[in-house]
C-alpha cells in the first residue's frame, strides 16, 4: 500500500467519476462476489466515500425525507447526530445485556407507526458486540419488506467475527431491493487515515445517493482511493492475524471482568460493553468519569443509548489488555478513609 501511494504521488491528468476509481469499484466487487456470491455492478451499485460516516450521511439526506423516523435498536452507534443533521426522528428499541444484545424483532415490530421510513442497524454491533445469525437477519429483512421500510445497514466491521466463519451480511441475505449495506477501510483494512468507505445499493437508490454526494464534495481524494484499491485487492492473510489478535483479547477482557461488573461476551466489532452496576442517572455518568480517571480508555454508555455502560476498546498488545481487570479490580476497591 505505501508503495502505491508514492507511485500515485506522481501520476498526472488523473480523472476519478464520482462514484469513484474505477479499479477501487471493481476490486470491491471481486470481493463481495466472493463473500456475497451474487454480481454487484461495480459502475452502477457502488458508491466510494470519504469513509462510512460520509455515507451514511449522504444516504440519510438522499433517501429519507425530513421528518420521518427511523427504527434503532439500542444501544446505538453514534446515529443520533446523524439522523438529526437530516431532520430524522429515532425511535430506539433496546435490546438486553441478557440476551447479549441481540435485537428484538418483536418490539421493533411494534414500534413501527405511520411515520416510519426506515431501519438502521449495525451488523456486528457497536457498541455491543453483537452478530446475528442467518434467521436473524432474514427476520428483519422480512420486517423491512412487510412495513415497507428502507433497510440501511453499517456493516463497518465486518471482518471482525470471532465465533463464526464470517459475518451473516444483508448484502449476501437480503433480497429487499430497498436495502443499502455501508462498509468501512478505516475498520476493514486498517487505513483510518485515509478515510475510505463505501456504499452498495441498487441503482435507484445509488443514483439518488450520487446527486446527493456530488454537492458535498465531488468526489473522493485520488491518493486514499489508491490505496485502498491497493489494499482490497492484495493479499488478505494479514489480515486475519489482525482479527485473531482481536479474539485473543475478547477472551482475555472477557476473563478478567471482576465481580460485580459484567459484560455479554461481544462475538464481533472490537469493543467491551461493560455494565459498572452503579444505576442509570447522573451516578453512572459519574462512575464512567472516575473510571476514565484510572486510564481506562472509554466512551461513556449515555452516548450510546444506555446509561450505565462504558465501552472499551479491546485493541492493542494483550498486555495492556491484561491490565485492564487490575484496573477495574482497583476502582471497584474501597477507598480508604481520609482523616480529618
């Protein structure tokens, strides 16, 4: 890839479409052909962007009018900023740590009215961790299809499934034509500097996705498109020592949660989604402020719709990964007594 790059630093007169290098659309083909097994149209289903969250934006604003709501099931990734920026309502369904998060198709169900437009999910969860099976996903495709609803999909970390093969995607299992499926490089291919995602749909839907991108910004940076093309249409073995690495330290995070602290064991993405067990109100926001404090690197859960978690990354050398149990253990210690 760095060797791409600094041949691409050279090239001259250089004319990228819109819908992006014409050798990145048909690598990410190739690709999904071979995890999908189905033709993806790399001149008419395939969007280039300045990574997932450009987007989902753009498909928010394209495809959605304003006003309408969106099905969420909770906890949720940082949507809500997103929808608001398009005029989007949420209506979040929560899921339970019980069940390890996995999406209750029965309340979401329920919570579909008049006003609603669409569904957007992660697919492994972030920040839960959590993969859905074949019937899973086939059940919410189903939901989709029956309502009417356009079915938008961030399956940003799709690599990185633990207890299975590979990820059950909505690109290989839906066949709702109202369904688009958003990938990322920064998580896929580990180039989150250069910030490079993609999105699939059917033509209709790209084509009105394109209008909406070519007013933001044209197009994408030739260089990050490079390398990119340059990364999916290498070699990939490096890349599941990359995910193995990442198992590893789910299990290790896993093993050394301490008492009374607890978290359903993530099956994908690369996060721990930890219940500090100190309620929901303004004492959790408090609890995750004096666990930060102990050099735990976290997001605090009310970002994601659950007040009372944190989410901690689990990259990184396994070592440091092992220290984090010593840490939670010592912020769960009593606090010694301070003399007057």
């Amino acid at each position: 890839m760095t060797a791409a790059a600094q041949r691409a630093l050279f090239d001259r007169e250089i004319s990228v479409p819109s819908r992006g290098l014409a050798r990145l659309r048909e690598a990410l083909s190739a690709r999904l052909y071979e995890e999908w097994r189905r033709a993806i149209d790399p001149e008419r289903e395939i969007l280039v962007t300045n990574g997932a969250m450009q987007a989902l934006h753009v498909v928010l604003h394209a495809l959605l009018p304003a006003g309408a709501h969106v099905l969420v099931p909770a906890p949720a990734f940082f949507f809500s900023g997103l929808l608001a920026s398009a005029g989007l309502h949420p209506d979040y369904v929560s899921g339970r740590i019980e069940e390890s998060w996995a999406w209750d198709l029965a309340q979401m169900a329920a919570a579909v009215h008049r006003g609603t437009r669409a569904i957007l999910l992660c697919s492994p969860g972030n920040p839960t961790g959590y993969v859905p099976d074949e019937k899973q996903v086939l059940a919410v495709v189903e939901l989709a299809a029956r309502s009417d609803l356009l079915l938008i999909v961030d399956e940003s970390y799709e690599r990185f499934v633990y207890d299975r093969a590979r990820l059950p995607s909505f690109g290989a299992l839906s066949t709702w034509p109202e369904t688009v499926v958003i990938r990322s490089m920064s998580k896929s291919y580990a180039i989150s500097s250069w910030r490079v995602g993609y999105l699939v749909a059917r033509p209709r839907l790209l084509t009105a996705c394109l209008r909406v991108f070519e007013w933001e910004c044209i197009r994408c940076s030739y260089l990050s498109q490079v390398v990119a093309a340059e990364a999916v249409a290498g070699e990939q073995e490096w890349l599941d020592s990359c995910v193995e690495d990442y198992r590893r330290n789910r299990d290790i995070a896993m093993a050394g949660i301490p008492a009374p602290l607890r978290a359903a064991r993530p099956a994908g993405a690369a996060f721990l989604f930890l219940h500090l067990g100190r309620g929901d109100g303004p004492e959790a926001d408090l609890a995750a402020e004096e666990l930060l404090e102990t050099g735990v690197p976290l997001v605090p859960g009310r970002h994601f719709m659950a007040r009372g978690y944190v989410r901690i990354p689990i990259g990184g050398a396994a070592e440091s990964v092992r220290e984090l149990g010593g840490r939670l253990a010592g912020w769960l210690a009593p606090r010694p007594a301070v003399n007057s």
